[in-house]
C-alpha cells in the first residue's frame, strides 16, 4: 500500500462530531482507525457503521493513547494521519496531501499542516493561535507521540520534515459550558506538565526540541519552558497580553475576547491555582 495513508482518531463521547471527522478523513483515506476511551453514547455505533475499525482502550492520556494506536492496532498504510474528532480535514488540504504523498522523497517522514481553531462559529486567525502548523502526518515506524501529560505533539525520529499549506480544522460544537469543564480537567494534566518542565523531569530522546528559531512547535516549547520559569500568578497577565493587545487577538472581535480571557488568561490562573495547591 505505497503511500496510502491510515487516519487515527481518539474518541470519547464524540457522536456530535464523529461524523463529520470521518466524512473528511475518508477524502484521504480508506484505513480509518477510531480508539475510543469506552464512550457512553453512540459514538462507535456511527464509526462503525461508517466503516472504520473502532478499538476500545483505557484512557491515561493523548500521548499514550495514540502510541497504542500505531502499535497495536495493525495499521497497514505506510503514512498515519492523526485526526482529534472534533477536527476536520479541510477539501484543499485532503487535495494537496494526496498530491504530495504520491511523489515524496524517501527521507521526508514527517508532514506539517495549518491548524485553524473555529470557536463559537468564528475562525480565530489572530493572537498568534493562525496559522499554526503542526505535524499531523507521519510516515509509519518512523514516528510517534511524545509522551507529555499536555501539549504533547507529534515527533520523526529521522529524516526531514516538509510543510503543506492547508487547513485542519478544530470546531467543536459543544457549548462554553462544556467548553469549560474540559479545561478544568486539562488543568490537571496541565499542571503536571508543568512541574514536570519546572524540574527538569520525564526528559526523553525523542521529544520537541526547545528552540525559539525553530519550528512553531519548538518556538512554542521554548517558550513553555520560559513560562514554567516566571513566577506563580503573574505569567497568566502576561500571556494575556502578549496574546489579545501585542498579537493583537483583539481583531477576533468579542469571540475573540472570550477565548482570549478564557484560554489565554483564566485557564492559566487555573492552572497556577493547582500548582500552588
């Protein structure tokens, strides 16, 4: 199956989204794979009834739960797509993959794409969250997520990496409510992750290199590393600024002043809060 492609998507209550995520993924590929954390709704009667493998795995977090994916649940494709369920493959993007995959050199093992966040109906394009490229796609064996607690990000453990310009789209449908019980779950995580960049621990070989002339993802985890440095309850204001006033996410109107405060600035006292309980 040269160059065919398997999209992996991670699932836990997603019947309001399952649907239009592998209608997209089905553009790029014919080796659909959900794993689902035992959903209590009818998430994997639709997967299923759209013909992709569902897989039933306990859930620790992201990193974990897609390495059992590509390890374990026979993947046959050479290239592996990871897919979030509430994340849709754009039309341009599921054009311009197929086209570079047919022709890309043997050492390219590794595929970045724009990640555009729709929130409450409106694409958030400033405050630096557009666009945000990402490897999202890459050659199978050659590999893998690294293992964080949070903002864990795909990784090629060789070989060279090239960029194609198209959107993967993020919308949930849910409301803010629900938006927010998440985030008080990730604040855990979060935390933990924190700390764990705060001391030094959970180093590993193949992980996101902190660069800040780097990849977006490097700049991003240099940038992380910094922010585990600067002190409690403080770092949230700042975030908040440099976001909404110097990467002027205020252009996102008052969608964008909700997420800002939300994202930017709420979640992150959240997450200082549990540091310091």
């Amino acid at each position: 199956m040269n160059n065919s492609i398997a999209v992996v998507i991670l699932t836990y209550n997603e019947e309001l989204h399952i649907e239009r995520c592998i209608r997209s993924a089905q553009a790029v590929s014919n080796e659909i794979i959900v794993v689902d954390s035992f959903s209590t709704d009818n998430t994997c009667a639709i997967a299923e009834k759209m013909g992709a493998k569902v897989y039933c795995h306990k859930f620790e977090n992201h990193a974990k739960q897609f390495n059992w994916a590509i390890e374990d649940c026979g993947i046959e494709s050479q290239w592996i797509w990871r897919l979030d369920a509430d994340e849709y493959i754009e039309e341009t993007l599921a054009t311009k993959a197929l086209q570079t995959l047919k022709n890309i050199p043997e050492n390219v093992n590794g595929v970045y794409v724009n990640r555009k966040i729709i929130f409450m109906g409106r694409p958030l394009l400033h405050g630096g969250w557009y666009p945000k490229p990402q490897i999202k796609i890459i050659r199978r064996g050659f590999g893998a997520c690294e293992n964080k607690w949070m903002d864990e990000h795909l990784v090629v453990f060789s070989g060279k990496t090239i960029s194609i310009d198209g959107d993967q789209t993020d919308e949930n449908l849910k409301d803010l409510t629900w938006w927010s019980h998440k985030h008080v779950n990730y604040a855990s995580r979060e935390a933990i992750n924190t700390l764990m960049i705060e001391y030094g621990l959970l180093k590993q070989e193949n992980e996101v290199q902190p660069k800040f002339f780097g990849t977006n993802a490097e700049r991003k985890r240099w940038l992380k590393m910094k922010y585990a440095k600067t002190p409690l309850f403080v770092r949230p204001f700042i975030n908040f600024f440099i976001r909404y006033i110097l990467k002027a996410g205020f252009l996102d109107g008052k969608r964008g002043f909700i997420w800002h405060f939300f994202q930017g600035f709420w979640y992150r006292m959240l997450v200082d809060a549990k540091i310091y309980e």
